[in-house]
C-alpha cells in the first residue's frame, strides 16, 4: 500500500499542478478574448468563448489521463497504450467497469486516479461556471443598458 502511495501521489500532483495551469491560461485567454470582442456582441461570440473553455479544460483532463496511462505501463501493467489509457479513463472518470483490472501489487493506483479524476472533474466545472457566470453577467448588464431611456 505504501508502495502505491509513494508512486501516486507524485504523479497526482503533476495532476494537479497541470490543471492549475490549464485552469490559469484558460482563464487568462478566456478574459483576454472577452476584452478584445467587447464593442461585438453577439451570442455566437459567448458560445465561442463557453466552447473554448470547455474544451481546454476536457484537454487538460485527457492529457492527465494519458499521464496517469503512461505510468500504467512504465510500471508494465498493461501491453498497449490504448488499453493503459482506456483503463485510466475508466479510472479518471470513476466509472469502474471493472472490465480491466491491474495485478494485485499496483491495483491502489485505481481509487488514487479516481481520487485524481473527481476533484480535476470539479476543477474543470469551476472554470467553466465562471465562464458562464460571466457570460450571463455581461448579457444581464447589456440587457440593462439597452432598457435605459
């Protein structure tokens, strides 16, 4: 159990530290793309900006899963790449099929990337309710302005 700890928890905080940044740049362009389109607007210009951020966000938990698939076979649980990255999604998503199970010594790993997984998943929807958050901010204050005499 040990064993599995001091092999997780470095790589959960790579996790981590990878979504911070994904959140922080992804928050950073999504302010930069506000201000630059702030005289234009249009509700394909939210749905844009809303689909950036989901995006980003999604790509930085593939790429933490393909980090979590990548240490899967460096410690040669699995054969292929895409079966380690098929039961690091299942991992990372805390679904648990079960259908792929790792040996007995690594097999902790699992519930540590579904820990991993659930709170990078909460991360992603924070920023992407900020977002939203905005939008609909930004649509309310524009809704006021227009019903001014």
């Amino acid at each position: 159990m040990l064993l599995n700890l001091l092999t997780g928890l470095p790589v959960m905080l790579l996790c981590l530290l990878l979504q911070a940044m994904f959140a922080a740049k992804c928050l950073h362009y999504y302010a930069h793309f506000r201000h630059a389109k702030r005289g234009r607007d249009s509700q394909l210009l939210d749905i844009l900006s809303l689909s950036m951020v989901m995006l980003l966000m999604l790509l930085g938990n593939f790429v933490q899963m393909i980090i979590w698939a990548a240490l899967f076979m460096l410690l040669g649980e699995f054969g292929e790449f895409a079966t380690a990255l098929y039961h690091s999604g299942v991992n990372f998503a805390t679904l648990g099929y079960g259908d792929i199970v790792m040996t007995e010594r690594w097999r902790l790993l699992g519930p540590l990337e579904a820990a991993n997984g659930i709170l990078m998943f909460g991360v992603s929807t924070s920023v992407m309710t900020a977002a939203v958050m905005d939008v609909i901010k930004h649509n309310f204050a524009r809704l006021q302005q227009s019903k001014r005499p």
